[in-house]
C-alpha cells in the first residue's frame, strides 16, 4: 500500500512536470503573428558532439549574413509594407539525429519560423530534410554533398552546395588541364563506405572511362579505419600517380602522414575533406603542402560581399588565419534564403518556396540558380596547400593559381 | 612477404598504444573496481595538454610529459577527493555502477568542455621526426611508432616494479586483494586506493602524448574508452602484464585481418576474437579467475 | 484503490493530452519521453531486476528498427511492422545474446558492448546510405498515431514490469541479482532466468526501435544502432530508480525535459551543465528520483509515531 501511493505520488510529479512545461511553452504559442517583429528562421546546428567542428563554422556563417542584412535595414516584406530584421534561432542538438528531428518541429510548431536553415554534415542534414519535408517547411541546406536525397521527390529542400558529382568532375578536369607530358595516368581511388564515398566512387569510375585513366586501385573503407598501411602500399605497388578520396578529418590525416612513412607521393593527392580545415596545416606542418581539398567556398573569392565577409570573420576572430568553407557557404544560403522572401513579398512559406526555386542570384560565393531537384547549378572549386596557404586552384575563371605537382618526399 | 610485416608492424605499433590506453582503467579497475569510463576524456585532456605545453613552451611533445604527468596526478587526486572517496564503503557490485555513472557525467563534461575551450576542430602536433622512418630489410618504421612501443614497455615495467617492488606498491597490491583483509593488517586503505587512482589518472598523459603526435579531437575520448575497455577485460581484470599483451595482440590481429576480410571490417574482426576469448576464457588472457 | 484510481485518470489525462495541449512540440516530446521510458524499462528487466548491466541495448533495439523500417517501407502496415522487429530483435537475442551469458558480472557488460560495437560497424559497412522515407508512407505518418502506438507500448511495457515485479518470476530474478551463487544453491536455475529476462527484455527493445524507425522520418541506418542508445536507458534507469517499476519513468521524464530545457537556453554549454546535474544526482540520490519518495516516506512514517 505503502510503495502504492509513492508510486501515486511520482506519477502525479510526472504528471504536473509535462503540464508545467506545456505551461511554460504555450504563451510562446499564443503570441499570434499579426505584425511580426522579425523574420524566424530557424536551424538546428551541432554545436556539442562529432559535428561541433563544422556545426561553429555554420553557425558564424548564419550570424555574420543575419548582421549585414540586419544592419542594412533587414529584408522587405512587400505584404507588411516594410523592411523586417532576420531572426535566425539556431539550437544545438548535441549531432544526434533524432534531437535534430524533435527540436526542428519545434522550431516549425511553437516558433512558426518561415524556413528552416540546415546544420552541419549530411547524417544530420537528411534528417533535416525530411522534418522539412514532412512540416512543409522550406529548406535551405549546406555541407550536405550526397545527391541521393535530392532524388527522391522531395519538394521543399534546395542546396546552394556542390555535391559529388561536382567534385568528381573538378578533380577530372583539374587533370586534364595538366600538360599531357606530366599529367598522372594511373588513379588509385579510395571509396570511403558511407553514401557520399559511394555516390563519388561511381563517378570516379564513369569519369575515368569516359576521359581515358586507367584506375589501378580501387578499395573500399569505413568510417572508424584508421590505419590505411595495405592501401597505401598496394597504390605504391601500382604505381598509381593520382589519388582521390573523400575521408573524415581524421582519416585526411592519418592517410598523409603514412604516405609519408611509406615514402609514397603521387603527383596529385586529392582528400576532398579533411584539409580543407583551418588547423590542417597546423597539424600537419610542411607534410600538408600539395594536398588538394574541397574549394566550395574561398577567401580570396572576389564576388561582390565576400571580402566585408573575411573582414568581419577575422575582426571576431582574431588568431584565425585560415577561414572554414562552411562560413561562407552558410553565408551564402542566408543570401539565398532572404533574396527569395523579398521576392516573394510574403511570409507564407509555399510561396518563399517557390520563390526560392526561381533563384537566379549572385552571392558571395558566385552565382546560384536551382535544377528541379533541388540541387544547385554551381561553381566547384579546388584548393591546395602551397606555402602554408590553403590557395584556390580551380575553377581556372576564379583563381590564377595553377596546381603544382607533388614532388617525392625526400626532395620536399 | 615485405608488405605483411609492415602492416604487422603498424599492428604492433597501434597494440602498443591500446595496452597504453588501457593501463590506468587496469589499474584503478583491479585496486578498487571502480569503472572509470572518463579515463578516454582523461586521455584527450592530457593530449590537449601536451598541445599546449608545445605551442606555449615550445617543448618537444615527449619532453612535456614531466609537465603532464604530474598535472594528471593532481588531477586524479582532486577527482578522488572529491568524487570517488565516498564510494570506497559501498559493497563491490554497487561501487562498479556508481562509479560507472559518474565518470560516465565526468566523460560528458569533459567533452563538452574541451569543445568549448579548443573547438571540435581537429588537432595534431608537428614535429621535425613526424614521418621520419628507420629502414630495416625493407621495413620501415617510423620513430613515433617505435617510440610507443618503448614507451608502452618502460611505462609498464615501472608500474610493475612499482607495485611489487615497494612497500607502498605492495599495500596497494594487498588492498586489491582483499580490501578487508588488508585493512585489518594497518594498511591505510583509502590512502592506497587515493594514490593509485592519482596515478591511474596519471597513467593517461602517456597515451595523451602518443595521441597528440597522431590526431585528436574532443570526440576521441568515446572511442577510446571503448578501447581501453575492451583491452581491459581482453587482458584480464587486474593484469597489468596482461594489458600490454592485450593491447598488442588486438593491434596485431586487426592489422593482419586486412587480408582476410579487407579494410572496411577491420575492427569487427579485432571485436570477435575478443567475444571469442570471453567465451572460452571468461577471465581473459593474463587474469586470475573471477 | 485509490491508487488505481490515480493511475487510471492519469491514463486517461495522456489519452487526451494530444487533443488539449494541440502542440506539434509537446507531442514530439511526450513521443520521446514514451519511446525513452519503454527503452530503458527494457534494459531494467535485465539491468535492474536480473541485475545482468548490459552496454548493447542498442543492438536489439536497432535490430528491431531495422526491421521495422524495412517492412513499413515495402509496404506492410505499422501495426504489423512493429511486432515483427520485437520478434526480429528476439531472433537476435537467441543468436548472440544467450551466448553472451557465459560471461558474468563485468565481463557481461563490456562484452555485450562490444557486441554493440560490433553491430554497429557492420551495419555502418553494409547499410552505408540513407533510408528514406517513402512518399506512400509520408501519407501513413501522423504524430498522434505515434504517439498513441508510443504510448500503448509505454503503458503495456509498464504493465508488465508490475506484474512481473510482483510475480515468482520478479523474485527469482532478483535473487540472481543479489547473490548468483547462493540463488543457484537454493536450486533456481539461474541461467533460464536469465534468458527469461534477455527474452522479455529485448522483446520490449524491439518495439521501442520500431517506434523510433517510425517516428524518425529519414535517416542513416545505423542511427539506431549507435552506442547512445545503450547508454541512455542505463542512465535513465539510474537517475529515476533501477529496479523499480516507475523509476525508468520519472527518469525519461526528467532526462527528455531536461535535456530540452538546457538546449533551448543554455546552447554549447547543455551538455556540460547536463553531467553536472547527472553527477549531482548519482552523489546525492544513489537510489535515483524514486528515493526520494523513500525519504519522504520515511519523515512521514517518524512523524506519525
């Protein structure tokens, strides 16, 4: 009887706990939007856990777009008549997909926010898509580079980021462009097993045909791998004289590192991510030279607002010499996302939706239009580290630095 | 033939680092069964730690080890005082899961905090023999790599002679026996289980440093107590012999499994041959019976 | 009497939640704080009753949304999905899980996580993409079905940790708990009970995985199979009370709000203040929330004489 009426006791606790918190939440929910003070946007970005890395560079990229907009006045809204500041909400959730999924349908049915930004990295970003999806909420998204999602009829996500076959297609004719008599014949690609690694791995091996390389090796490895000593030897062995690989940060390490130890040099090494990262050259000391990676978004960029941007970042910054592509592809999605509100004069979201599929716009990052899918018609670019910079390379209409071939270790 | 042994050697190198990894959960695991999972947040620290020492004072990260060691030391002692002592009096099974569960708290705070204080950015220290090898018939083996495994052989042995060799690493050995028993021969206890845990803690700066000339984030700190677990019971409660052969043996059959199972499975097979040995050996490798 | 009078109307209070708070949000959370409670009850049976601490809960609980997922989306309705993943996790359990016995005490936990570990690598290996959410079944799903599916199992969970707490079956279980050896002496057949309870027990992690396959619109496979969801029930169990019969209750009502709370105001630092007060309860409530009530029941006891 005794244990019966704690028991009673703790239930009610539980109880009055769920009411107090619908409480507490509810006059958020009463606020009716009759003349809103902002535009919501909302974004559910890693801020703790694996994903905090890249998660703090969306993030800052979001902040400083939300400043400018904001300090220029915000963004008209036709329907009110007058121009409104951006309110972007960014909540963390910890890189575990399903505090993704609950807190972006919080954000859609307390905060009613327009549109939703997305986080960082594609594990969290599908789960993003399809909160969009499922709440009729339109998407904006970044860091995400797997077409699959794309694909399957989704109507309400649009990425203004390059994707695999971007990528693939860069290291090709980065290749191509080398004069025939040093150019590498022989690729050694390295199929990370996630969906992306997967999605470029088929790429590879189409492109490769198509433009006459021979691939020499061709081996599959998991996310946890951290000892690639048999892949390294069996490219060494096959003589294979250009590499690409799509690998987390920690594996672009590791990967250099015992190239090195296995006195192996291509003459071009290409890890899309992984040295992209701002402390890779730090980390890594002169071993980084030559290393190409992802070039989505760089400094040097000349497109109009980009320099304001590096100035801004660096000013709240300071110490920070090399700047996260996720800054200024964050950046970029926020321009994306506020050009298509005031085109569309309203903040009803099925019509920021369409507006947001006729983009047709210059951003910091170059100009950007949408295909049906979703995805985005887009300048890919390379970068490679030369001198401890990590220096754009491709495409050959934004930068005029060339790539420089890889020498052997012992002549570095 | 030239290929195998330099993928064993890179097997042997890794194993060396586990069984380095895993020699302070060992030791405060057989002393007074405490699970402290924080020990992989302890690990990533004490690598953020030697970061610091070589970027501030510009020492060589194996140097900034008479920094580190110490520091971890005052670490354990506070984290016993402060959290661990009021656990001694529980009887065994609960003292495995309270102190489970706040080291599990401590590994949460630890982690969160070295993203707040580093970023979760990727991080790694350069030095002037990174990528240096030595070449042997063919086989080449880098310094950190060899490194390790002396590092992994002396800290072992110090801590074996340490524990049998001196009054005081004797009266820890009893209390690890039998807590009682001991105490009722004027062995101060809580003092023994104290100064083991500190240097249980300790004992993570030599990882930390292995750990910071290869790559590192806050995030590490989870797969590494996972490691540092398996190693543990693979080796045997209470063997801390047995940690390194542990280490190594688990090193050399995930490098080796390249050629039966290819890259991707690697450390499934290293898992299986664990849960193997647990089936037909439940007390591990170099353990005394449970 | 007056107590199934007070868990009657609470029943009946969330039977009608949905409809009176009418809140996207809260829904999400009430669906949470059902799947979480289910989850950690399940390794309760094993953890806090039959005291076997298991660290690779999310094996079965991934097997039962692999299931789940798989069915659904190939067109069998939910409510027939949702007992063939329990039944797929229970396939498991035979394959790896009795095995697992042969290990005891601490050797049980680490070696059920690295089965955990196991698991999730190769599912990582050969499930690398995405499972998507159909357009068929984008129609199928609504939050309330959810959360009323969420709920039944809560609840029928829950009713069955009672009866089984106040059955023979609880007490042999709790006697392998207390002292293995002297249970198997007295003649109980310690390994059956123990199968008995990794049989119940995954059963109940199948269906929790079901609802999280069903809930959680588009993800990476090996999402579920990911080690936190070994670790979450084990620690939800503890913070409201193991073995206990509404301890895994009030402890994922505490741990989903919470958690919630502190990433809507707190940003980066959620995590860290969420270890402190993690720490804070294991030091000051070794018996978790549900002490508490002992503590109270106590004063209340000394006040009267």
């Amino acid at each position: 009887m005794k244990q019966a009426r704690c028991l009673r006791c703790l239930l009610l606790a539980a109880g009055i706990a769920i009411i107090a918190f619908g409480l507490v939440a509810s006059p958020v929910m009463a606020a009716a939007p009759a003349a809103p003070a902002g535009i919501k946007v909302g974004a559910v970005v890693a801020l703790t856990g694996r994903m905090a890395a890249g998660g703090k560079d969306v993030k800052a990229g979001y902040d400083l777009a939300a400043k400018d907009i904001n300090d220029a006045g915000g963004v008209m809204v036709k329907a009110y008549g007058k121009r409104l500041p951006l309110d972007v909400m960014i909540v963390d959730d910890e890189s575990d997909p399903v505090k993704t999924a609950t807190r972006l349908d919080k954000l859609n049915s307390v905060d009613k926010v327009v549109a939703y930004l997305s986080g960082f990295s594609s594990d969290l970003n599908v789960v993003g898509m399809a909160a969009a999806e499922k709440n009729k909420v339109p998407w904006v998204g970044v860091t995400i580079a797997v077409e699959a999602p794309f694909n399957s009829g989704y109507k309400w996500v649009f990425a203004p980021f390059s994707m695999s076959h971007d990528q693939v297609k860069a290291f090709f004719d980065l290749l191509d462009s080398i004069p025939a008599d040093q150019r590498p014949k022989k690729i050694g690609h390295l199929e990370l097993n996630v969906d992306w690694g997967n999605e470029c791995g088929k790429y590879v091996r189409e492109m490769a045909k198509q433009r006459g390389y021979q691939i020499v090796v061709d081996q599959k490895y998991a996310p946890p791998t951290n000892d690639f000593a048999s892949a390294i030897l069996a490219l060494k062995s096959a003589g294979a004289d250009a590499v690409f690989s799509v690998p987390a940060p920690p594996q672009s390490l590791t990967i250099v590192k015992q190239m090195k130890e296995l006195n192996y040099a291509p003459k071009v090494t290409c890890l899309i991510r992984g040295p992209d990262l701002s402390t890779y050259w730090e980390n890594m000391g002169k071993d980084a030279a030559y290393i190409i990676s992802d070039g989505n978004w760089d400094e040097s960029m000349t497109y109009p607002g980009n320099k304001k941007l590096v100035d801004a970042y660096k000013a709240a910054n300071p110490g920070i010499e090399n700047i996260g592509i996720p800054v200024g592809a964050g950046y970029a999605a926020v321009q994306v996302l506020a050009n298509a509100i005031e085109r569309a004069g309203t903040l009803d979201r099925q019509k920021i939706r369409d507006a947001i599929a006729k983009t047709d716009m210059m951003t910091i990052r170059g100009p950007i239009k949408f295909r049906a899918n979703g995805t985005a018609v887009i300048d890919y670019g390379l970068r490679q580290w030369q001198n401890g910079k990590n220096v754009l390379i491709w495409p050959p209409n934004a930068t005029k630095i060339k790539v420089i071939l890889a020498p052997p270790w012992d002549k570095r | 033939m030239g290929a195998l042994l330099q993928i064993l050697s890179y097997g042997v190198f890794s194993g060396a680092l586990y069984g380095l990894v895993a020699l302070g959960l060992s030791l405060v695991f057989g002393v007074m069964n405490y699970l402290n999972v924080a020990h992989g947040a302890l690990i990533m620290l004490a690598s953020y730690t030697v970061l610091w020492v070589c970027y501030y004072l510009h020492f060589d990260p194996f140097l900034s080890l008479i920094l580190v060691i110490p520091t971890f030391f005052v670490i354990g002692w506070i984290l016993f005082m402060g959290l661990f002592q009021r656990l001694l009096a529980l009887p065994e099974t609960e003292k495995l899961k309270n102190s489970l569960l706040i080291s599990f708290g401590i590994l949460l705070i630890c982690s969160n905090a070295a993203t707040m204080l580093w970023t979760a950015d990727e991080r790694a220290v350069a030095t002037s023999y990174t990528g240096k090898v030595i070449d042997l018939l063919g086989v080449r083996l880098p310094y950190i790599g060899l490194a390790t495994v002396f590092l992994a052989i002396i800290v072992v042995f110090a801590v074996h002679l340490f524990l049998t060799r001196t009054y005081f690493g004797k009266a820890i050995r009893a209390v690890s026996q039998d807590y009682e028993a001991a105490s009722w021969m004027g062995i101060n206890t809580s003092r023994a289980c104290l100064v083991s845990f500190a240097i249980g803690v300790a004992l993570a700066g030599f990882p930390g440093v292995v750990i910071a000339l290869q790559t590192f984030n806050p995030m590490v700190s989870f797969d590494l107590t996972n490691k540092a677990l398996i190693v543990l019971i693979l080796a045997g409660v209470g063997s801390l012999r047995g940690v390194l052969f542990g280490g190594l043996l688990l090193g050399v059959v995930e490098a080796a499994s390249v050629f039966l199972v290819g890259v991707a499975y690697r450390e499934v097979v290293g898992l299986v041959l664990f849960v193997l040995v647990l089936m037909f050996r439940p007390q591990g490798i170099g353990g005394r019976k449970a | 009497m007056k107590s199934k009078l007070g868990i009657a109307s609470f029943v009946l209070l969330m039977i009608f939640a949905p409809l009176l708070i009418k809140s996207e949000y809260l829904l999400n959370l009430l669906i949470l704080i059902c799947l979480y409670a289910t989850l950690s009850h399940s390794w309760n049976i094993l953890g806090g009753y039959c005291g076997q601490i298991s660290l690779g809960h999310a094996t079965f609980f991934g097997a039962g949304a692999l299931t789940f997922r798989y069915l659904w989306l190939g067109g069998v309705s939910y409510y027939l999905a949702l007992p063939a993943g329990a039944l797929a996790s229970l396939i498991l359990a035979f394959a790896i899980g009795f095995p697992s016995f042969k290990m005891k005490g601490h050797y049980f936990s680490i070696g059920t996580l690295a089965l955990a570990m196991i698991a999730l690598i190769t599912v990582q290996n050969l499930l690398p993409g995405v499972s998507f959410i159909t357009e068929a079944c984008l129609k199928e799903y609504s939050l309330l079905t959810i959360y009323y599916l969420a709920f039944g199992v809560g609840v029928a969970t829950v009713a069955a940790v009672y009866a089984l707490s106040r059955s023979k079956l609880g007490l042999a279980l709790v006697s392998v708990r207390e002292d293995e050896e002297a249970a198997e002496a007295i003649g109980i057949n310690t390994f059956k009970y123990k199968v008995v309870a990794m049989s119940i027990s995954t059963v109940i992690a199948g269906f929790a995985g079901g609802i999280f396959a069903f809930y959680c619109g588009t993800y990476y496979h090996y999402a579920p199979f990911e080690l936190g969801w070994s670790f979450d029930p084990l620690l939800i169990a503890f913070i409201g009370g193991a073995g206990t019969v509404v301890g895994p209750v009030v402890g994922a009502v505490v741990f989903v709000l919470l958690k919630e709370l502190f990433a809507a105001s707190l940003g980066q630092v959620n995590v860290l203040i969420f270890g402190i007060v993690f720490i804070v309860t294991v030091l000051f409530l070794p018996k978790g929330l549900v002490g508490i009530a002992g503590i109270v029941r106590k004063k209340d006891r000394s006040a009267r004489t």
